[in-house]
C-alpha cells in the first residue's frame, strides 16, 4: 500500500501540472519544515496545498525517493487506523524526509491524510563530531569576538543549539547568567522529575543520557548531565555572564552585545538565539496574584519558585494555591512529611496517570516497549500529525484517549472528592498534548506521582469552587465566609507573560518580532524554533525531546544562510 501511495505521489509532483488529487485526500494536511520552504509551514485542504507548493516543489525538483523500512499501523480508535511511514528524497539543496499518514477513502483507495516534510541535512555539509568527542577549546572572556553565532542561555535547548551548530562547522559562543550549567533545574524543589519516562526525554543530540537514573529523571540529575553535555562536547560557554545591551546593524547584518563578566565588553556576532526561555526555566518572572490584607498574615508567603523541600520550610499548616504539576509535587511533599496541608484549586485540572503517558508512549510513539526504531527515527512518527490535524473530526482525540481515563483509579476517587477533574474532549487533549510534550503553554494539567491518593484519602484537603477573598491573620477567607488555616501559603500560581524581547533588545528589534509561543494562522507556534521577524534572531524554548528535535532546524536555517541558499526576503530558496 505504502509503495503504490509513494509511486502516484512522485507521479502527481511530476506531471506537467502539480495536483495532488490521486495521492493526497480532499481534507489532507502537508507540513514542511525546511525542506521546500525556509520555514515551518502547514497547509490544509487539497486546494491549498496545492496552490501553496507547486512553486517550491518545482524549484526543489525533488528525487531519489525511498521508502524507509518500518511502515506501521496506528490505530487511532477502535474503527480507525493509519498506515504510516518515512519517506527519504533529495532537493537541489538537501537530503530531506518526510512522515506520511495514509488513510482509506470511501473509494476503498489510500491516500495521504497528512505528509509532514523536513530538511535532515544541506548538500555538501559534513558533520563533525560524527560520533566522536570534538577537541574544541573553552570559551575565555578575551576570545568573546571570534564566534559567528551567540546563544543566550546554556539550557537544554541553548546547548542544543549550540551543539547543532559546532557540528556544522559554525563557531558558537554560549552565555550563562548564573554561576554554573544546570542551576535552572539544580534550583528547582528536590523532588521535582520529568514528567515523561527517559526513554522519551533521554538524551540531547550526540550524548546519550547516563543510567545512573531510574525510569524518571529527578531534577538534579537533568542539571549534571547538562553540565557533563558541556564537557562532553567541548562546547564554548562563559558562565555568569549578563547582557546588559543588544543592537543590530542591518548593514553589516552583525549584532553588537554588551556582555558583562568581569567587566563589560562589547562582542559581535551574525546571529543570535535566545534560549532563557518563554516559560519556568527562565525569561519569565514568577508570578503571585495581588490578594488584599497580605500584610495582616502572621505567616509566611513564598512562591513556589523558592521552595525546595519540607525539611527546609518546617511550617504546620500549609496552604499550596494552585492544581498543576508543582502545586500537587510540593502538597504531597508537604503532606508526607507530617504537614497540615491543604490544596486551593482555582480552576478544574486535568489529570493523567503516569501510566497512561506510558501506553501514549508504547504504543502509537513508540519509544518504549519492544521493536522500538532508533530515537532519530521514533521522533520522526512523534511528529507525523501537525497540531492543526490533531483537532480534525477525522483524527478523533477523545476517541483515541478515552481508554485513559480508565486505566487509572484515581480518577473516580477524585471525583468523589471536592477537586475538580477536567472531561477528556478535543480541547482539552489538544492542550495537554501542547502542555506535557512541548511545553509552551505551562500549566492546567497534572501527572500524578501519588498526590491523587492522598487527596481521596483526605490527607489533603481541597478547597475548590471559590475565590479568595483576603488573608486573614491566620490564612485565607473566601468569598463564602470559609476559612483555610495556615502558618505557610505557597503560590504554585505560575509565571507572568514574559517580556524578554523588548527588556533585552528595546522596542525597535522587539517590534518586529512575531508573537512568541502564540499559534499563528497555520497552527504553528509563532517565533520559536523558526524565523521571528528580525534577520539574525530565533528563539528556543521547549523540553528535553523539543531541544533535541527542534535545535537541527535552527542550526539548518542558519547554515542555509551562511551558504547563500536563500532569496534576499528569506522567503524561498535558491538553487546552488
């Protein structure tokens, strides 16, 4: 089926007129992701689709397409399966691939319901760590000038980035605000993990993750591997190292940096990726609603930014304001650990088992579980459907993601009790996949690690269904007259919208900066990853598996600039 699909496919792109009519559905969706255009793109309808790329897929000449080994069927509810699989061809500028989702028509016939493109690497452009440890020397305040590229922020994602582009032969300079790689996992609470098994978020490129961790990697030890990834790859990052200006010379197309370490000196570079991040781990600033007669509380008031352990608070009773994964992670630590504790829940949250994320996992991603394809290659299926598919009638997410609700016990429990569990619908799904796996949109859901049953156990109680109305001497009253007792409030109430463009860059470069994070007319997330706007300028944000994947298409684009692939708008390429 796959191989009679991919033969009319080639037909169809090379006839006399592009149409996609005998390989594509009337409904169908194609994402391309560098391979035909300099940017992330999702077209929807076959008219679109083929309005949109006839040029770029003339001008790509696209050839040598093979069928890769490992065609499979997902099933993505009990009266409907997809055959999927990995094409790859060659443009006139790249090797590419391209993930196709194949459904059959009323006709009894397959075509593509989806077919997801992407540039893998650049004609002529070799890698050079190839599986081997790179000799590169540290970064010195004194050689600050010699890199083409900077990346602010030595996280998963900036050292991601960073590594994607050493590879390419472009010289990367790196830059840290605190004292050492890790301190935005390092500083975290103690008991913090990763919400998702290792085997999905093991590793960033070329280093795999050390096994010294269990099936979840706690937050210390995500800090260390950062840190031995530095090492590992010989990678130039100056610690403790603040930007206090940035400006750009569209002329000379160069950025001119005001780095302070020990003193300030002005560095310059070609491009500059941004990498402190649009959510926890960095650009934005914890967030704390304005409650009134907080200064009559006789206790004590933090974020949960500052917290770190039970051992290190002490407090009797405690009140932890908010119901996502922090907010449930610090209750529970509280509540074992001999505290009163009680959970002010503000709006209803979603909530998933760890279990459920495993058999998300196991099955149609396939990243654990037996016949698992290379990591390369599962995150390629991971990233078969674009987002905008995954709220189509025809993809049916409440269908595919019933069954989980039943696979844990905790739910029906908790419905007897005063928290507030979300129905699993479209919207719903379609932001939890947004929130666990790409972490742009923060917040809303939780994973449970135990807390469900220590709140169907009245261990911890739940205040829900009202506002707060002030702090009284001894805690919180709300709107109904009711009180919580408390001698510690701890706000898991998130963070504020960041404004990192405009306080880094002033409002002449943040101007013409897209959106960050916000979905743009395509379905894709404008800013990140991708161009933002401004000639020279991308900005990283995501996860352990978003760093991993998404890092190569920020070193492609920039590698297709410094090889002169790209038209003066940036908005096609040209042939070499």
């Amino acid at each position: 089926i796959s191989s009679a699909w991919l033969a009319a496919f080639v037909s169809d792109i090379s006839g006399p007129s592009f149409t996609l009519k005998r390989s594509f559905t009337h409904d169908s969706y194609w994402r391309d992701v560098l391979a035909f255009t300099p940017d992330f793109r999702t077209l929807h309808s076959v008219s679109k689709i083929q309005h949109f790329f006839s040029v770029p897929v003339a001008l790509a000449r696209p050839s040598q397409f093979r069928l890769l080994p490992g065609v499979r069927h997902r099933r993505i509810s009990p009266t409907k399966t997809f055959i999927q699989g990995i094409v790859q061809f060659h443009t006139v500028i790249a090797q590419c691939s391209g993930v196709f989702t194949l459904t059959q028509t009323e006709d009894s016939s397959w075509k593509a319901w989806s077919f997801v493109t992407m540039m893998d690497r650049l004609s002529g452009v070799v890698d050079r760590f190839d599986g081997h440890t790179p000799l590169c020397r540290p970064a010195e305040w004194n050689t600050v000038m010699e890199y083409t590229a900077v990346v602010v922020g030595a996280g998963q994602c900036g050292l991601s980035v960073a590594a994607r582009l050493e590879n390419l032969g472009i010289s990367t300079l790196v830059l840290e605000r605190s004292g050492r790689i890790g301190n935005s996992w390092r500083f975290r609470y103690d008991s913090l993990e990763t919400n998702t098994p290792k085997a999905f978020t093991d590793h960033l490129p070329f280093v795999e993750f050390p096994e010294r961790s269990g099936k979840y990697t706690p937050c210390r030890d995500v800090a260390d591997y950062l840190e031995d990834y530095q090492r590992t790859l010989g990678l130039h990052v100056l610690t403790s190292a603040s930007i206090s200006a940035a400006s750009y010379d569209a002329s000379s197309s160069t950025w001119t940096l005001s780095i302070f370490v020990i003193e300030t000196r002005e560095s310059l570079h070609r491009y500059m990726i941004v990498a402190i991040g649009i959510g926890t781990m960095g650009g934005a600033l914890p967030f704390m609603p304005s409650i009134p007669g907080k200064s009559s509380f006789l206790g004590s008031v933090i974020h949960s930014s500052e917290y770190k352990s039970s051992s290190c608070v002490g407090a009797q009773n405690v009140a932890v304001i908010g119901a996502g994964c922090s907010a449930h992670d610090i209750a529970q630590d509280m509540a074992t650990h001999g505290s009163q504790t009680a959970l002010v829940q503000r709006s209803s949250t979603l909530v998933l088992s760890r279990q459920a994320i495993d058999s998300l996992l196991t099955g149609n991603l396939r990243y654990i579980g037996q016949d698992v394809p290379p990591t390369e290659i599962a995150d390629r299926f991971y990233v078969a459907l674009p987002l905008s598919a995954q709220q189509n009638p025809q993809y049916n997410a409440k269908e595919m993601y019933a069954h989980m609700d039943h696979m844990d016990i905790s739910f029906p429990a908790l419905r007897t009790t005063l928290f507030t569990v979300s129905m699993f619908d479209e919207v719903s799904l379609f932001f939890l996949y947004h929130s666990i796996f790409l972490t742009v949109i923060p917040g809303g859901y939780y994973i449970d690690r135990g807390c469900a049953q220590l709140i169907t156990s009245g261990k911890i109680t739940v205040k829900s269904g009202h506002e707060i109305s002030h702090f009284s001497p001894s805690g919180l009253v709300f709107d109904d007259g009711s009180q919580v007792v408390a001698d510690l409030v701890i706000f898991a109430t998130g963070y504020s919208k960041p404004t990192i463009k405009e306080n880094l860059f002033g409002p002449q470069v943040a101007d013409t900066v897209h959106d960050l994070g916000g979905l743009d007319s395509d379905c894709e997330f404008a800013g990140i990853w991708r161009p933002t706007g401004h000639n020279g300028l991308w900005f990283a944000e995501g996860d352990l598996f978003a760093a991993r994947f998404y890092s190569q298409f920020i070193a492609l684009q920039i590698m297709a600039r410094e090889m002169g692939l790209l038209s003066p708008d940036q908005r096609t390429y040209i042939a070499c």
